[in-house]
C-alpha cells in the first residue's frame, strides 16, 4: 500500500489526533482560536417532528448527534440530515443561533459550556473512555466478569474455536487493514466512516503497538490494531474489524473474542491497564453495554477531547422531545469533572433506570423529573402545532 506522508508526518498527525500532555494542550488551544468556523449540522424527522441541531466542533456529529439521530428515528422515522453554514464563536455567545430546533446541541470548550445557561440545559463530556485494570493474570481477570458472561464466552470460544494470533509483518497488517477494518468500517458506518490513513496506522500504531487476530478453526475472522504506551503499562485498542465487514462474525461473538483475547494477551505480558477506547457519553448504546460487562472504569479522555463539552438544551416541550430524553439516558458532568449518569422521567415515562451505568469512575445516577426540566418552555402538544409555530 502507498500513502504520501512520512513516518514522522505520521506520527505527527496522530499525536495532533490523540496525543496527551502538551500535544492535547496545543490541539485545545488551536481549535478555540477567535475567528474559527465551526459545523452546522441539522437532522430534522419526518414532517418535521423533531429537529435537532448541533453546531460547534466538527467532530460533534459523530460523538454527540449520531446516537440521538438514532433515537429520533425510532420515534419519529428516518431523518434528513444537513449541513448548515458554518458558524463562529461570536455568533453562539450566549447559546446557539438554532431558534426553531427542538433540541440543541453546542460542541465547545469546557469553560464555554459551563459559562452558558442552566435552564433546560444539561452537560456532557465530548466522549469518554473505558479503561480497564489488569490485576492478575488471565484466570484473576476473567474473574472479574459476571459468572453467566463468562461461561456464555466460554462455550462459544469451544464451539468456534477461536485462538489468538498475533500479526508481526507488514502483510498482516495490510491484510487487516484492507480485508477487515475497513470493510468494517464502511458496512457499519456508510459515507460517515473515518479511519486513520495507511501510514498512521503502520509507523503510528503497528510499529508501536500489537496487531491481535481472533482466528476461528485457522482463520482469521477479526482483529484489532493497538498501541502500547506508557512504557508499554497500557494498551489502547485503536482500529478494529472483522473479515470483509461481514456481519456475520458480530452475530457469531467473534468481536466478543477480540476484548477478551486482547485482554488475556494483556495479562500475560506486562500491560497494566487496558484502554477500550472511545465512547459516546449515551449508556444505552450496545458497545458501551458490552464493555461494562468488563468493569472498566469510565473516565474523561486523556487527550484533547477530554478539555470540550456538549452543552445539550430543549427550547420547547413536546411529546416527542420528553420521549426523547426519557429513552436515552446519559453520562453528565458538573464542573468538577465528575461523571453522573442522568435518567429523565415524568408522570407518565418512567425513568429508564433499566440502562445501568455504575461503576468505576461514574459518581451515582441522578432522575430529573421533565416537568421541572422542561419548565418556562412553549408547550406544544401535537406535530401541527410545532409546523405552525415554525
């Protein structure tokens, strides 16, 4: 494969995207410099039934709209999604510009988030990440896992077969690259995919990480691109995929097999901790279900991400928006960084206090009752009203 970029342009341009200390620093500084022109992105359901906007940093509609996208397309049906003018800083001071959305969303610094105002609103981290601690070694660690999950892993690791490979050559990595990850990421995520480039992934991860394949009966059917850091202490899942992108290899657990393999792999040479990589701050979502059966903690981002906020306002109350908040449960934080996991409820939704969030680094869960949240706010009882307010 062939890329322009050098190894240390590669290098670079991964530290800009996921480096710590003085790296995230810099990437703060410059993505909040006056004058920058951020993203607009509206998804609006169908006969107009729901909008929500979301302006701010670019990477908002992947950590921030995408699962509420999700949610509103199961209230409402598929949404249309498009992009706005782009917009500064000094056109938000003071809140977003998005009048006639439902619900808005504001992508910014922590110190903006937490200077805009209270009422109606809530806040989130950016993202966050699920970091587990190794312990002990394989038999300590799986320990850890509840009784049922782990024989559930058991049986299914005995029926498939699956062992661990771990890829040591360029041609592995090209044959993870181009047969798994990004299928995998073009089947799961369409026009929306990202992924780091070629080169990135070899100087940038492979050449300072792990690349681990599940093989089923002598096949490989998933894998996963690390990176060791801090002195190889921890080992931070980057890139992952399975064999052409077939879901298939979801349905069977092999993806299942990659946390677990990965993390006996962990035990047994050193690493003290391992990072499950990013998650959208929405517990409900079924990878984030997925990796707390491993109790991990959940904590803010060590890189540049873990300085910005989603500042989440409702500018009107209706039916469909209480639906909203009601099914999608999510990880806040106050402005001494800790994480609360927020359930909103009313007379008539219950609380969805079924999607659990507990655990490490996750300081309680809180209920917010909709008809104080909500108060002040027009009222607007059915979808011709809202098409005849707008």
């Amino acid at each position: 494969m062939t890329s322009r970029i050098s190894p240390t342009l590669a290098q670079v341009r991964y530290h800009w995207t996921n480096g710590t200390g003085a790296w995230a620093t810099g990437r703060r500084l410059w993505a909040s410099l006056p004058g920058r022109r951020f993203s607009s992105v509206r998804s609006t359901g169908a006969d107009r039934a729901l909008t929500i906007e979301y302006q701010g940093f670019p990477e908002g509609p992947t950590y921030a709209l995408s699962y509420l996208a999700e949610q509103q397309a199961a209230l409402c049906g598929p949404p249309s999604t498009v992009d706005g003018p782009p917009v500064t800083w000094r056109r938000m001071r003071g809140g977003l510009s998005a009048p006639d959305a439902d619900l808005v969303l504001l992508g910014c610094a922590r110190r903006r988030a937490f200077a805009l105002p209270t009422a109606h609103a809530v806040v989130l981290p950016f993202n966050v990440h699920m970091v587990l601690d190794i312990t002990g070694d394989a038999q300590a660690m799986y320990r850890t896992v509840s009784t049922n999950e782990r024989r559930q892993f058991t049986k299914l690791r005995r029926t498939h077969q699956w062992t661990a490979e771990v890829g040591d050559s360029e041609a592995d990595l090209e044959f993870f690259y181009e047969r798994m990850h990004l299928p995998t990421m073009a089947v799961r995520h369409g026009e929306g995919a990202r992924s780091a480039d070629w080169k990135v992934a070899l100087h940038a991860l492979f050449h300072k990480g792990l690349l681990l394949f599940v093989n089923e009966s002598d096949k490989r059917v998933a894998g996963v691109l690390c990176r060791l850091e801090d002195g190889h202490q921890t080992l931070r899942m980057r890139l992952l995929g399975v064999l052409d992108g077939d879901e298939t290899h979801y349905r069977s657990g092999a993806v299942k097999a990659v946390y677990y393999l990965a993390m006996e792999w962990a035990a047994g040479n050193g690493v003290r901790r391992i990072d499950f990589s990013s998650a959208d701050p929405f517990p409900g979502k079924g990878v984030f279900q997925f990796k707390r059966r491993f109790h991990p903690a959940v904590v803010l981002a060590g890189n540049h991400y873990g300085g910005r906020r989603v500042y989440l306002r409702a500018a009107r109350d209706t039916p469909l928006i209480r639906d909203l908040l009601v099914a999608t449960p999510m990880l806040t934080v106050d402005k001494s960084d800790q994480l609360v996991t927020t359930h909103f409820f009313d007379g008539t939704r219950p609380a969805r206090t079924d999607i659990r969030c507990d655990g490490p680094g996750v300081h309680g869960a809180r209920t917010v009752d909709l008809d104080e949240f909500l108060s002040g706010l027009p009222v607007v009882e059915d979808r011709a009203d809202v098409n005849a307010e707008r």
